[in-house]
C-alpha cells in the first residue's frame, strides 16, 4: 500500500496516540460495555505509561499522510512478539490499513517465531482480518461480559 507510511512514536506522540485510541475504540465501548477492558475507557497515562515501556515499540500509522491510527509492539521472551493495540480511526477503516501494518510490522522484527493478539470473537471481520493474516486461535476465550468474549491468537514461522 503505497500511501501507507508507519514511523516510530515518542512520547510526544502520547496525546495524538490517545486521542485516536478513544475515536477508534469507542464504538466498540459503546455496543460491549466492557468499561473495564476496552481502551477508549483508558487514560493517556496509561498510552504514556505504554511508550515509557522498555519492551514496548509503538508506532504512527498514517494513510495519504494523515494520521490514521496507531499499533503497539511488546516484545516478550523467546523471540514473541504481541500486537496490543492496534487501531485504527472509523473513516479508515475497511481499506486494508491495519492488515498492512501488521504485515510491514511483522517484516520490522525479522527475528520472531511467535505473534500473539487478542481480539473480540463477536467481531467477525476482526477474526477475519487476523485469520487473513495466518493467525490461528490458540482454543483460549475468556468472557468478558454476556455479550463479549475475547479471542486469542498465534502466528508461528513456519
């Protein structure tokens, strides 16, 4: 995707960083009601807290030179990577953004065996988008309330 450009944040970032994450995930907030988990219910002290992270990487995304959305990389143990969050704003959404992030994303850190992310199974194209990418579900879902259960998954190198 041409027009799609990624660059490391700063924490001068946090505050442009945040204000997408509440536009992005606030729809999502408003039809699960999950105040406790979802990220439009977080403060930026806690997107600062993320930057601060040494085993955090985040990263700018922004489509046509607008910035779009955001994905945050925590790298583990064993050369396990998890994408947590991604996201990207409602008027960008649908135009393959976020599957090629995680693509660019995934050529960036050349030594991984494992991806691991999280997202909600009552969100199909969510599900899809992941699966798209060779995500598999790892058989873990937890319920978060009665109309939401999040979905865990894998990507190993083949």
């Amino acid at each position: 995707m041409e027009q799609l450009l990624i660059t490391k944040a700063s924490i001068g970032d946090a505050e442009l960083i945040h204000t997408m994450q509440v536009e992005s995930f606030q729809p999502l907030l408003d039809k699960y009601k999950d105040f406790g988990t979802n990220p439009a219910n977080e403060g930026i002290e806690r997107t600062i807290e993320r930057l601060n992270q040494k085993q955090t990487d985040y990263y700018l995304i922004s489509y046509q030179t607008n910035p779009v959305g955001a994905i945050r990389i925590a790298k583990r143990d064993n050369h396990r990577y998890r994408l947590s969050p991604i996201f990207i704003l409602p008027e960008y959404q649908g135009r393959g953004i976020a599957k090629a992030t995680i693509q660019i994303v995934e050529e960036i850190y050349t030594d991984w065996l494992v991806w691991e992310l999280d997202t909600i199974l009552e969100e199909c194209k969510l599900c899809g988008l992941y699966e798209s990418l060779g995500y598999i579900t790892t058989g873990k879902i937890t319920a978060i309330n009665d109309n939401m259960r999040i979905v865990f998954y894998e990507k190993h190198k083949v």
